[in-house]
C-alpha cells in the first residue's frame, strides 16, 4: 500500500525503561552473529533445495541467529533480543536504512529522509529515496498523531521527475481481533492527477492541507 514503509519505519518504535530512579539516559548496545539448532523430533536435513546448503531452504535444523543485548551499566536494566537471521540482515549506514537521519524542516513540517532506491532494471533516480514521511515535529520516536504524509518519487503528467503525496492518515482493520491495527493513508494525489516538482513544495501542500482538515474538523 502507499506510504506504508514510511510509517513502518518510524511509528510504534520504543525503548527499555531504567530501573526507577537511574539517571543515564542512553544504553550499551551490542549484538552477536551465531549458528543455532531448531529443537525437533526429526534429525537430518532431507529438503532437495538445501541439499549443498543447509540454510538454503529457509527451514534447516541449523541456522544463523541474531541476539542484541540491550542494558544500563549503572542501574542493571537489561533488554536480550532474539532472532533468526534475514537474508540480509546488517545494514551499515542511516542513508540505506532509511530512519536515524535527522529530519529537515520545511514551514511547520519536518521531512525525514526514507532509503535510497533498490538497484534494478525499473527503479527511481540514482541517489533519489523511496520515499520521505512529513511530520508536525522533530522528535526521536514519531507517533501516530505527529503524521502528516509521505511523500514520493513518480513520473508527471509529461514524462519528467515529479513527487506525489499521500495524507489522511486512518487506521485498517486488523484481521484478527485483538491485534493492533495497521496504520495507513487513505488518499493519493496521484489519482488526483496532483503532482508536486520538489520534495518542499509536496511538504508544503501537505502542511496547508493538513491545516485546513484541522480546521474543517
């Protein structure tokens, strides 16, 4: 769905808590890279696909795990994560990860800076991200009320580079009852045939819309 990564990669983040009464604001942050065992009743790997490589088929008794360990020196709180590994799963930099750069302002709005195009045979300009998320303000963690749109590359009416937005932010009914729901954009102004020629001039539209909806409310 459209802008859907955008809101991915900022909202419903969060933090461990320092034990009550600690005043370090930060953490000790490291992660490891080992091979684990899937506890099974079958031994042996029988899948054709992972015949030369046990990792191959994705369901292997063996496979390479990811644990972070998240604490405080000073007060001992202590977070331990645990996952199997993705594919790919180091990115080494903020510009290809897409969040932890720092946002820039443009009016009232602030706009966050999404990761670059994947390379392909169809993908946007060289160096030109996959999308930009405007907010109301510069914080660490967003929330769902900071949003104000997402914005992205698209090809104009006549064939040149233009940017697109989507707004009106609305929530969609999660398909099983008591999971959270899933934020989304319910509008586009692509089928609008509105498009905007820089990433400011997008920012500012949605800030004055946004404006406007507030005030119409």
């Amino acid at each position: 769905m459209i802008g859907l990564a955008a809101l991915a990669a900022h909202l419903e983040y969060t933090a461990p808590e320092h034990r009550e009464g600690c005043t370090t604001k930060g953490w000790e942050v490291d992660y490891r890279i080992h091979t684990e065992f899937r506890e099974s009743a079958y031994s042996g790997h029988s899948c054709p696909i992972g015949t030369e490589d046990q990792t191959a088929c994705g369901h292997g008794d063996e496979y390479r795990a990811l644990t972070v360990r998240i604490f405080c020196p000073k007060c001992g709180a202590a977070t331990r994560l645990g996952a199997e590994l993705p594919g790919h799963p180091m990115v080494y930099d903020t510009t290809r990860l897409g969040m932890g750069i720092k946002p820039r302002r443009s009016g009232q709005v602030w706009i966050y800076q999404g990761p670059p195009p994947r390379r392909g045979i169809l993908c946007d300009p060289p160096g030109d991200p996959q999308w930009y998320l405007v907010a109301r303000r510069n914080a660490p963690r967003l929330a769902f009320e900071d949003i104000v749109g997402a914005i992205e590359p698209a090809t104009g009416p006549r064939g040149g580079a233009a940017y697109t937005v989507s707004y009106d932010l609305t929530e969609m009914s999660p398909p099983t009852p008591g999971e959270r729901p899933t934020p989304v954009f319910a509008r586009h102004s692509r089928l609008d045939s509105l498009f905007f020629p820089t990433v400011p001039a997008a920012a500012r539209w949605l800030d004055e819309h946004a404006a406007l909806e507030t005030t119409v409310d």
